[in-house]
C-alpha cells in the first residue's frame, strides 16, 4: 500500500500525486512525514499556479479505481475518489464515436469506387453501413443509472469493431 495525494482541482477533476518514497537522493534519515510535507509543499505550489487553488487529501493507492479508463471522471467523495458517472458516460461515448469515425473514414473509398463502377447496390449497401454509423451516437444508450465504471466500460456498439 502506498500514500499518494489526491488533490482536488477547481474545474472538478483530480490530481494523482506519489511523493518519491524509494528516492535515492532523499536525504539519510528522512521520515516518511517529512517527505510527505515537502511534496504537499512542492505540488501545491504547482497545481495552484497551473489550476488555482488545490486541496490536497492523503489517501492509499490501494483505494483508488482499478482502471484509470475514466480517469478524467475521477472526483474526490469526501474520503475517497470515486468516478463521477456522467462524466464517464461522455468519456466513454467519445470513444464510441472516435471508433465510429474512423469506420465511416474506412468506408469512403469502396463508396467511392462503387459511384466510379456505377454498382448501384453496392452504393446502397455501404451508404446504409454508413447511416447506421453515424445514428450510433443517438441510438446507443449508456444512460443506465445504475452502471458501475466496469459495466459502462463493457458496453460497446455490435456494429463497430470489438475492442482489446
């Protein structure tokens, strides 16, 4: 188990910070407090020039989210950080159209040649894959409320490419 920070930010987010415990250039007899001390001293001076006014929550990495998939989505819940699940659900639906789009990009040549040969039902048949793509963003629900970060990760359109 090792002692990090969560630094809560003003737009929301978090900031996930390991003070060097295993430094070799940490000065003989250094406690484990001190250290802490001079890493809550130095991020602070940090994070609060790049995003305001941060406030730092000591917590064990053992405690935070398994999968840093939703990282952006992690908020700070008073004793721990938990993932915000409307956050997670625009992370994971951004993904859904990055996929989505590099399949419509796929299917602009063979479209293309399909117009050049005049092959009509060819034309049909990808002009419809395509409408399909594009109507996923609408017709693909994550709106469950009752999701966990594990069941929303797991739920992906059957039309695009199954994932790693």
């Amino acid at each position: 188990m090792v002692r990090c920070f969560a630094w809560e930010r003003p737009d929301g987010g978090i900031s996930i910070r390991y003070p060097a415990y295993n430094n070799r250039d940490r000065p003989v007899g250094d406690t484990d407090e001190a250290l802490r001390e001079r890493a809550v001293a130095r991020d602070s001076t940090y994070l609060n020039e790049k995003y305001g006014v941060c406030v730092p929550h000591e917590c064990d990495s053992a405690d935070l989210p398994v999968d840093d998939y939703f990282f952006s989505a992690w908020v700070w819940a008073g004793t721990e950080v938990n993932v915000n699940m409307t956050k997670a659900r625009a992370i994971h639906l951004a993904e859904i159209r990055k996929v989505r789009n590099e399949e419509l990009v796929k299917l602009d040549v063979p479209f293309m040649r399909a117009v050049e040969a005049g092959d009509t039902d060819a034309q049909a048949r990808i002009g419809t894959e395509k409408q399909t793509l594009r109507d996923l963003p609408a017709t693909f629900d994550l709106t469950t409320d009752n999701d966990t970060p594990e069941e929303l990760k797991a739920k992906w359109p059957t039309e695009l490419p199954a994932r790693e």
